[in-house]
C-alpha cells in the first residue's frame, strides 16, 4: 500500500501565504488612522486562518481554487476576527493578550477596539456583497454568515459564557461551545461548498463535518491548556478530567471524519485536517 505523501503543514503555509495576501488587498491601507492602524494590527498579529483554510479545502473537493473563493475565504478571517477582539473586551472575557500579543483594546483603547471589531464585521458583508460570485450563491452565504454569527451563533454562545453559572454541567458547556466556536467553523466549511454548488446532501455532510471538527477543536483548546496549566475556569477538563476529555474529543472528531466519508478520495484533505485538530499541541 503506498503510503500518503501528502504535507499537511506545506499545504497551510501555502493557503496562509495566499489568505494574508488577498486580506492585504481587501483591508483599507494604512495612513495614519488609528482605525485603519487597529485593523492591520488585528488582523495580521498571528492566526493559523483555520476558518478560511477549511473554507478553501471544502471547495477544492470539486473545484479549483481561484480569486472568488479566495475573496470568499478571506472575508471570513474578517468576520472572525471581528469576535475575537469583542471577546477580549474588559465587559466580555477582559484578555490582556491574545497569541502572544497584546489585545486590541489594550493596544488603542477600548473605544477603538469596539469600532475595529464593527469595521471588520461591515467590511466582510462588503466583501461579500462585492464579490464575482454569483448572486444567489451571494445570498445563500450571507444567509450561512449572519445565522453563524447571530443569537444562534457565536454572539448567543457568548452571551451564554458570560451568564453561566459556576457549577455548570457538561450539557450546558457542550451548547455554549457549539455555538461560540463550533458554528463559525461549520459555516466555514459550509460556505466552500455553497460557492463549489453542491446539493443539499453533500452540503450536510460538511456541515456535520464542521460542527464536530469546531466541538473537537474546542475541546482539544481545554486539553491543550491543562497541560500548560493555564485552565482558568470550568471546561471539558475539569469537567470530566483530562483522559476523558481526551476521548470526547477523539469520538467527536472521527464522528467529523465519518461524515465526510461520501466524498471519497476527495476529502483527504479534510480528514488531515481533521488529525491535525486531534494531534495539535497549540
């Protein structure tokens, strides 16, 4: 049996080369503006472009990669971004710093921090909006956008976060997980296959493949912090300790995996992608 060459690292260095590349050309140049220096700053402070690089392999299993799914991609990395400085925000998880480096707010301001994270979010609409795709497939994306990012979605999962109770259980973490992290990775996938027009089944398929590889993710964010002994409140670990944690993981990852199985051959780069979420260390 010939063994799989396939470089997952390569693979994303060469889709993160390309994802910062057109984020370069979409975001306003830098001329001064606090505005314009607070967006630049956020967006180009590290990031794997986990989001938009599931985007792309999603849409690669049928079609070749070109400059609208690229754009497509891109435009998530803005939405994305766009929650994480609100999450760093002192009213919300009140982070100092975020990879490595400090948080927008700590850098110029909360005031400004808060119309970042606005600009980012109005700006992917209009990346969207002014893209070559087709003008159904337009709507149907921002349809996937705007109920990933809602009260369904990420900022329902957030104000969840912020509310919970103490003593919270595992159902309750499970839902706010799923919405706070897991459903703007689902879209992601999604929306590679919404612009590739696949039909309802296969788009179900990455859909399930999406919502289970955000939940392990998440998780595997636990395991990877308990580790490091950064674990600061009530998660997967402290819940259920860190070898079950572990094979919650495991089991909703290969539950990803399974999902995808229809596509064949063609998914091999998402099932990498897939082991990569199992195996990483940060």
């Amino acid at each position: 049996m010939m063994k799989d060459s396939f470089n997952l690292q390569d693979y994303i260095e060469r889709k993160q080369k390309k994802i910062n590349s057109t984020l370069k050309k979409i975001l306003p140049k830098k001329n001064g503006n606090i505005l314009s220096e607070a967006i630049h700053y956020s967006l180009f402070s590290g990031g794997k472009r986990f989001r938009p690089i599931l985007c792309l392999s999603a849409y690669e299993m049928f079609s070749p990669e070109n400059n609208n799914i690229l754009t497509i991609a891109s435009s998530i990395e803005l939405f994305h971004a766009f929650t994480l400085i609100h999450d760093d925000l002192p009213c919300m998880d009140n982070d100092d710093y975020r990879r490595g480096k400090l948080t927008c707010h700590k850098v110029f301001g909360e005031p400004i921090a808060l119309l970042t994270g606005d600009a980012l979010f109005n700006l992917g609409y209009e990346v969207i909006i002014n893209s070559n795709i087709p003008e159904k497939t337009k709507i149907n994306v921002i349809k996937e956008i705007s109920h990933s990012l809602g009260i369904k979605g990420v900022v329902g999962g957030q104000a969840k976060d912020i509310t919970k109770k103490k003593k919270i259980n595992i159902s309750q973490l499970k839902e706010i997980y799923l919405e706070k992290t897991a459903s703007l990775i689902e879209t992601s996938v999604k929306i590679g296959g919404i612009v590739a027009n696949l039909d309802k089944k296969k788009l179900l398929a990455l859909s399930c493949y999406g919502k289970n590889l955000g939940l392990g993710f998440q998780i595997m964010d636990d395991v990877i912090e308990a580790n490091e002994g950064q674990s600061k409140e009530e998660n997967y670990v402290t819940l259920l300790g860190l070898k079950k944690a572990q094979m919650e993981a495991k089991k909703v990852i290969d539950k990803a995996k399974n999902s995808i199985s229809i596509f064949g051959k063609k998914a091999k780069i998402l099932n990498h992608i897939a082991g990569w979420c199992m195996e990483r260390d940060n």
